[in-house]
C-alpha cells in the first residue's frame, strides 16, 4: 500500500515533498468506491482520485491501480475544471477526496495550503 501510495503522490506534483501528516489527512479523506465494467463514473468528477483495483478511463486516457488523475481539482474556480468523463474499464476500486475536503484539510496545513494555491 506504501508503494501504490508513493507511486500516486509522485505523480501530482504539487503533492511532492508535503509533510507526512498532511498526506495522511489526505489519504484518510479518501473514500472509497467501486464500479463495474464499462460503468460511468460521474461522481468522480471534480475529485482527486487514484486507482486502488481494475483500470479506468478518463477522457481517452488509461488509470491502473497506483495511478492517480483529477489534480486539477486544486483550481480555484470550479467553472474552470474541465469537462472529464471516467468510465471503468473493469472491475474497479477508486479512492477520491473531493474538492471540498481538501480544501477543509488544507485549512490546518497552512504550508501546504501555500504550495498548493499556487498550482
């Protein structure tokens, strides 16, 4: 899981070198949900998401587990998210925090508050 998990944050850039507290907050944010085969995944829009189980596809592009998409649910305007369609591929087990619990964790973690509302 520590694996998986560093293989993610990895890639979200601005979630590289946040201090261990704040990406547990995070990860204990995240819930969990499942979705069968060729399912659309609308309630994951506009969440931070990362493959546990199964692969998914966003917007023409491939998730496996270990893999993370939906960074752009840091921006501050949410009219400006872009239009995204998820659909799993397979069976599938996909974390996600949505933009509103990040932003409630983001409010004891002023440091990382800082390097994130700059992306």
């Amino acid at each position: 899981a520590t694996e998986m998990t560093r293989s993610w944050v990895d890639q979200v850039w601005y979630l590289r070198g946040v201090s261990a507290v704040f990406l547990s907050e995070v990860l204990t944010s995240m819930s969990s949900r499942m979705f069968t085969k060729q399912e659309h995944c609308h309630s994951l829009k506009g969440n931070l998401c990362v493959v546990r189980r199964g692969a998914v596809a966003q917007t023409g592009k491939v998730f496996t587990a270990g893999s993370g998409f939906g960074e752009e649910v840091v921006m501050a305007d949410v009219r400006l998210l872009p239009q995204v369609f998820v659909v799993s591929l397979t069976f599938s087990e996909v974390a996600a925090i949505t933009k509103s619990d990040l932003d409630t964790t983001l409010c004891d973690f002023p440091e990382e508050s800082a390097k994130i509302r700059k992306a």
